[in-house]
C-alpha cells in the first residue's frame, strides 16, 4: 500500500470523526435553545399564576362585599358565580353579556395545570441537554423567588377557607384546605392509579402478556378506590366550581400527581411477583 492510501485513509476517518462531532455539537446546541424556551415558558407560567392569583383575592373581596350587600336570596346566589367560575376550569366568553361573562375565563384550575405542565417539559429539558439532576434520584424543582413553584401550590388557596360567607355558601362538606383544583376531593384524597394485571412470561423461548392473579386482585382493590373517588367528584354540588371536559380532566389529574410526587416524593416502585417454587 502507497503513502497516498494512507493518508487517504487516514483523512477519511479524521473527517468521519469531525462530522461526528460536529452534529453532536449541533444537537447539544439544539438541546441548550430547547431548555432555555422551556425555562421561558415556565417563568411565563409562574407570572400568569401568580397574577391571577392576586386577581382571584381582588374579586373574593368585591363577592363578600356584594354578598353581604344582597337583600334577596337570589342576590346572594349571583355574588359567587364569578369567583365560583374562576376557580375552575377555562370559560369561553358567553354571548349577550357586558359583564365578566362575556369575557374568556381563565379558570384557575387551567392556569395550575399550564404551571405544572410547562415544570415538567422543563425537566425534561434539562434531561436532554444532558444536565445532571441537584438530587440524584429526585426531579429537579424549580425555583422562584426562593421558593419551589410546585411545593407551594397544595395551599395556594386556603385563605378561602376563612371567609365566613364562603364556607356558608359552599357548605360543611366542601374542603377549602389542600385543594388547589378545588374540586369535591382534596389533593391528597387523590387515588394512585391502579397497577396493571399484566405480567410477561416465556412460552417455548417466546414472551407472552398473561394476567396474574395476584395483581389482577390489587388492581381491582385499587380500581375499587378510583370509582368511589370519581363518584364523589361527580356527585359535586352543582354551586362548587365545575369538573370541565373529559381532556382537562385527564391534564388534571396528570398535574396532581406530579405535585403530590412534589410535596411527599414519588410513590414506591411496584414489587414485581415471584413465580416458581417458594413462591408465596
């Protein structure tokens, strides 16, 4: 072989190894743009919270005042629905109405889950530009004027809980403390999602999906739970903040369950079932 096959030879693998590093430093750059967005939209999402927030306490303050202002039972039926309404999920503007009616809601309980969805594609941003986790084993939180955004949102609406007129209105059986979506069950009420039934076993050198016993009994023990919590979800008074559709319903509940994984840390990995001699 000549020298000029090998420098040939040579030079192609130093330029394979170049465009190598080359797309490798593209996609680090790309990585670095897609978390420097997502840690963008999630302050967006912080100031949007925070505002409507303060907005929600400005018009508690107006509804106590027209509440306690109100001679007819009738009045005192209308001095909630604002506030009633911008605890819950996101209204359109109705028609015919130069009130705040005919104004786009935001819903508070909308405005939580764009927060706690916009943390969570943060984190995965930071996971693909290859950073390292500040506690190993725990997702990262983020932080805001020294406080972790998602941590602080179980009790972000428990000063309701101390208006006298509200609790009247609401009742005895409406919770006010650690519940955030002000929904008929608490954050913690929340049940975990039932484990699936499914375990995977080798037939003749081939996996095959099969039911176990023992998991299918826990799943229903769990599934069990999940029925009687959506029965008193949607068993609500139809005076508490609405449920929303089907989708926000799903997001939401996806929102809860980062935010408890927040304030307690995630649920425990599942214990896979022993099989073979000895088994329990």
């Amino acid at each position: 072989m000549g020298r000029g096959a090998r420098g040939s030879r040579a030079s192609s693998r130093s330029g394979s190894a170049d465009d190598t590093a080359s797309v490798q430093d593209l996609e680090q750059r790309e990585a670095e743009r897609t978390l420097a967005q997502a840690q963008a939209r999630v302050v967006s999402a912080v100031i949007e919270y925070d505002g409507y927030l303060d907005e929600i306490k400005r018009i508690t303050k107006s509804t106590i005042q027209a509440y306690r202002a109100a001679r007819l039972h009738s009045q005192r039926q209308d001095s909630f629905d604002q506030l009633t309404a911008m605890l819950g999920p996101y209204l359109p503007a109705r028609g015919g109405f130069t009130d705040w009616r005919g104004r786009d809601v935001k819903g508070m309980q909308s405005v939580t889950v764009r927060l706690v969805e916009a943390v969570v594609a943060w984190r995965k941003a930071r996971m693909a530009a290859g950073l390292k986790p500040v506690t190993e084993g725990l997702p990262d939180p983020f932080i805001w004027n020294n406080v972790n955004v998602l941590a602080r949102i179980p009790s972000a609406l428990d000063f309701l809980g101390k208006i006298e007129e509200l609790r009247h209105w609401y009742g005895t059986e409406y919770q006010f403390q650690g519940n955030p979506f002000s929904r008929a069950c608490t954050l913690e009420e929340r049940p975990v999602t039932p484990p699936s039934a499914m375990v995977t076993v080798i037939l003749d050198d081939v996996p095959v999906e099969q039911v176990n016993q023992r998991l299918l009994e826990k799943r229903l023990e769990k599934q069990a739970l999940v029925e009687v919590y959506d029965k008193k979800l949607h068993g609500a008074p139809s005076w508490w903040p609405d449920l929303g559709e089907r989708e926000h319903m799903g997001r939401l509940r996806a929102a809860e369950k980062v935010v408890l994984a927040e304030v307690y840390g995630p649920p425990p990995p599942p214990k896979s079932p022993r099989f073979g001699p000895g088994s329990p």
